[in-house]
C-alpha cells in the first residue's frame, strides 16, 4: 500500500478511536491515538493476514501488551475489515464485545487477552518461541506503552527472548512520554530504553517520529531482515496525536471526550483527512 493511502487509513483508525472512546463515555484515547500509525501500518502492510480467516495457522500474531488503548486495536481491526467499524461505538456497553480490554474469545482478530500491564510480552515471547520449536515461519509482534515497561516482567521476557535468540519478535514501545500519573521520566523514569534492550540483546531501531510513516516503513523492514536476535523498535510518538486538545495532554491517558469535544475532534480529523486527499 502506498504511504499516502497508509496516512489515510492511519486518520481513519483515529476517528475510530474517538468514535469508540465517546460512545463508550470512557477509555483512553491518548496512548491509542499515539499508536495509531503504528496499528495501521501493522494490519494494513506489515503483518502476514487474512480478516477473512483470523485464526489461519500461519498468520503473523500480535498482542497489544498496554491493553488499555484496546481502542486504537479495534479501530485498526475494523477499518481491516475484522468486524463492522459501525460497532466500534458500543465498546465498554453491556452485552458489547468490545470490552475495554482485548479479548480473544469474543473479538475477531486478537491474538491475546491484556490489560495487566507488563505480561503481554511474556505472551508475545511464548508465541515467538512457540513458532521457532515448531519450525513456522510466523512474525510476532507486540506493543508496550514506555510506563508499562516500568513493570520487571517485561526485562524478564526480554532477557529470555534475547537469550533464546528469537529474531522473529518484534516488541514496539510507545515512547510517548507520559502515563497515568504524569511524565515518564517524573514517575519512575525507564530510560535509557534503547540501552536496556541493547543489554538484553535486542536489536535496537530508535524510531525519531513514530507517526510518520515512512519511518515505520523503514524501522519495520529493516526489523524484518534483521536475522539472530529479536528487534525492539523506540518508537517517539505524540500522545493524542491527531486531535488538538489532546496532543502532549496526560490529561487524556484515560477519558473520553464529551460532546462538545468529540465534535471538536472529529472535526480536526476531518481536516487531517481533507488535506491528505489533496496531496
């Protein structure tokens, strides 16, 4: 897909996320629209998949290790064609199965139940290991925010998949720079992220702008080629990139927007999209 089409479906998976995050009057909207170039370029050019078949056998597998932004997944599913986009407006409601963390049993297209920060990788690690005894060729890929990887099970992981040699892993960490509570660096600071995968063996790729595209098209295939140790790509992404009140704002780690702000947002995105289709 060309990048320009990418960048288009990278606004539509954010007005996804807002539609969802609305409708559910809940969620969190900052570190999914953060991530959104990167769940677009995962379902829409990277990844090994068919919407069609979601539990074929040699599908690449992704697990979304910060649960919490399970809107920005689902936007990404939906807009692939996994299940109607129109449902994305009822995450969170009762009966719903969209539930505010990723369930595999119920939605179509997730690999792996999350939400308690910090074991998604261990899953994702288990997966990578899983295709290597087996001899299959399938990718994995997994998604950390920088405040999960204050978690210890994550360096764990990490250190078991760089012993194990799994080059078929990919962990992506949404460096955006802010959690719950505040700035990264002020809660319990992680950094140097590069440096502490680059310890347990990874190869490291420092993304410069996780939002642009044609960064994640290069970061990503030189993951790809990379043989003999598993790849984490830093990914420096805005928070809540996309909608203007919301971008750099911790403030929107974990609300949704009232009316006044959802039309406020959808109308940025508009924009956004309006000047894509005039380049």
């Amino acid at each position: 897909m060309e990048i320009l089409e990418l960048k288009k479906r990278a606004n539509d998976v954010r007005k996804g996320i807002i539609e969802a995050v609305h409708g559910a009057k809940a969620g969190h909207p900052g570190g999914s629209l953060s991530a959104a170039d990167i769940f677009t370029y995962l379902y829409f050019e990277e990844m090994h998949i068919d919407p069609s078949h979601p539990k074929m056998e040699d599908r690449d597998r992704f697990v979304l290790s910060k649960g919490h932004t399970a809107p920005g997944l689902y936007s990404a599913l939906a807009n692939r064609g996994y299940f109607p986009v129109e449902d994305l407006p009822t995450l969170r409601h009762l009966g719903s199965y969209l539930q505010g963390h990723p369930c595999l049993q119920h939605v179509p297209g997730v690999d792996m139940s999350s939400g308690s920060l910090g074991q998604g990788i261990s899953a994702a690690v288990g997966m990578a290991l899983g295709a290597k005894l087996s001899g299959k060729d399938f990718r994995v890929y997994t998604l950390l925010g920088d405040g999960e990887i204050e978690e210890g099970q994550v360096w764990e992981a990490a250190m078991f998949a760089g012993h194990r040699k799994l080059d078929n892993l990919v962990v992506i960490v949404d460096n955006n720079g802010l959690q719950i509570d505040g700035r990264i660096d002020d809660v319990c600071s992680p950094n140097p992220i590069d440096k502490k995968f680059e310890a347990f063996n990874f190869h490291v790729i420092n993304l410069e702008d996780g939002n642009d595209m044609e960064q994640i098209q290069a970061a990503f295939a030189q993951a790809r080629s990379l043989k003999g140790k598993p790849t984490a790509i830093i990914a420096h992404t805005l928070k809540g990139k996309g909608v203007s009140f919301m971008e750099g704002s911790v403030d929107w780690h974990g609300k949704a927007p009232n009316d006044g702000e959802y039309e406020i947002a959808m109308a940025d995105l508009e924009r956004i999209g309006e000047a894509l289709c005039q380049m």
